[in-house]
C-alpha cells in the first residue's frame, strides 16, 4: 500500500501558475490536487483525454465549451476529452485524467 499526502508533494510547474501536486502518476492515469487561492484561476485549455474534477472546497462557476455552471464542495464535474476549460475563481480541486 502507498500512502501520497498532498503537502509532501511537490509543487508542479504548469502553464497556469498555481498550486499543482502530482498525487498518482500512472500509464493510464494520473490525479492531480489543484489549489486555486481567491482570485486565481485555471488558464483556458483544451483537455486531450477524459478528465475530472472533484471540488473539496468552495464554489466555483465552471465553463466548458459555451456551457457555465455554479459547482459547490462535493461535487464531481465530468469533462470528455477536447473540451475547454475554465475555473475562474478561487477554490480547491483536485484534478485527475
């Protein structure tokens, strides 16, 4: 069994400058724990595979393609792959694909 806490993670450089620890890394997947402080967000991307988002903390209006929805603690967005992608405010998540 292995045991990966988030704070023992390194911080990854990513295009979007915030707060991203690798949690598993594998051949067909990978999670990531995202922390966005208030004010920050994820850059606009193009996802290239499956991807979802678990929100652990706060709200957040989410945009993917033209669609914008309020997304509270607990909940799971689903994203399919080549959709874009936007989380303009402040919260944690953790992000995995």
């Amino acid at each position: 069994m292995k045991i990966t806490k988030v704070k023992e993670q390194q911080i990854e450089e990513t295009p979007h400058k915030v707060d991203v620890r690798k949690m598993y890394d594998h051949d067909s997947a990978q999670a990531m724990h995202i922390t966005l402080q208030p004010g920050e967000s994820l850059k606009p991307h193009i996802t290239p595979v499956n991807v979802f988002f678990y929100i652990l903390e706060g709200t957040a209006d989410v945009r993917v393609g033209d669609e914008t929805i309020s997304v509270e603690k607990d909940s799971l967005v689903e994203v399919r792959e080549t959709s874009y992608i936007v989380f303009p405010i402040g919260l944690t998540i953790k992000h995995a694909f």
